[in-house]
C-alpha cells in the first residue's frame, strides 16, 4: 500500500543522499582545497541549471507518467524530455564552456538529463532509479580520484553521463510492454475456445 511506498520512497533517498554526502566528502578529502572550491562552485551551478534545460518537461513528468495510457506513450515523453534536456543543455554548456567553465559545461547536459530521468522514476514508482544515479555517480568521482585516473570535474562529468545513460536504459526498460499481438499470441487465445467448442 501507500505505506509501504512511502517507505521505500524514504529508504532509498535516504541512501542516495548519503552515498552522494560520502563521495563529496571523499572528493573534498582527496582535492586541493582551491580546486575543491573552485568545483563546488561549477558544481553548484549546473545543480540549479540542469534542472531548467528540461523546459518543465521534469515537473509534467510526475503528472504525465502515471496518466499515460500505455508504455510506448510514456517512453514518448521521457524522450521527448531527454531530448530537450540534452539540446538545451548542450547549447548552453556550449556557451558556458567558451566563458571557461571546462569539463563542468560537459555535466549540465548529463544532470538535466539525470534531473528529468529522477522526476519520471518517482512518477513511476521506481524510486530507487530516482535516488542511486546521483549518489553513485558522487562514489565513482570520489573513486577515480583516488586512483588519480581524473581531476574533480572530468570524473563528475563523465560518472554523470554513466549514470544517465545507465538511468535511462533502466527506465525505458521498466515500462509496462504491449501485449504480443502475433499469430502465436492470437493461436494462445484462440485454442482454449476452440477447444471448448468441442467439448
């Protein structure tokens, strides 16, 4: 029921933020205090931008998802939505990266695409897809810090692409299918009557 919902609502943004606290502690453990700075800084503006570049596509997900009528409808949205998360948030990543923002510009298109990916897993009750990305995508910086494979800001912009893309796959494939329409379906269903007919 609606309790138990709410629970695992509950438990698993509880667990994505907490994974997200424990990467950026790590991160802010394993930078340079200036560097640090300097990330949480474009970090913070791709938080409050990325959600934008989604054209309130993110916010009608919540109504949207749940109305939708069949799966194929859904999947049109949330495409739809990734679309325009990844084409303005490209274009002004584009813009922000020619004033000096670096591998930073790279993530807005990925957390956009994330933030809208995170809207339509909570619409559909997949809160798990909602809450992980983020904090996982916190740990694999934090990992490849450490193992000095990237600075601060690569890292999080191509765990941010992963995750998105991994959020994505997982979404679409959580969608409720058609049912088979093929002779083998229409054969699945006709024998049963066929049968009755003879007895």
């Amino acid at each position: 029921g609606w309790a138990r919902r709410l629970a695992a609502g509950a438990f698993w943004a509880a667990a994505g933020r907490g994974l997200a606290f424990a990467g950026f502690a790590a991160v802010a453990a394993l930078t340079p205090l200036a560097a640090f700075g300097e990330f949480a800084h474009l970090r913070g503006a791709v938080l409050l931008l990325g959600p934008l570049a989604s054209l309130g596509l993110a916010a009608s997900a919540t109504r949207r998802l749940p109305q939708a009528a069949t799966g194929g409808e859904a999947a049109g949205h949330l495409l739809l939505g990734w679309l325009a998360a990844l084409v303005v948030g490209g274009a002004a990543a584009l813009v922000w990266a020619s004033l000096g923002a670096g591998w930073a510009a790279a993530a807005l298109p990925a957390y956009a695409a994330l933030f809208l990916g995170g809207q339509g897993a909570r619409a559909l009750e997949r809160p798990a897809l909602g809450a992980l990305p983020l904090g996982l995508a916190a740990a694999a910086t934090a990992g490849a810090l450490a193992f000095g494979l990237a600075n601060a800001a690569e890292a999080w912009a191509l765990a941010l692409w992963l995750a998105a893309a991994a959020q994505a796959a997982a979404l679409l494939a959580a969608l409720p299918r058609p049912a088979p329409t093929g002779a083998r379906a229409r054969l699945a269903e006709g024998a049963p009557l066929t049968l009755s007919l003879l007895a």
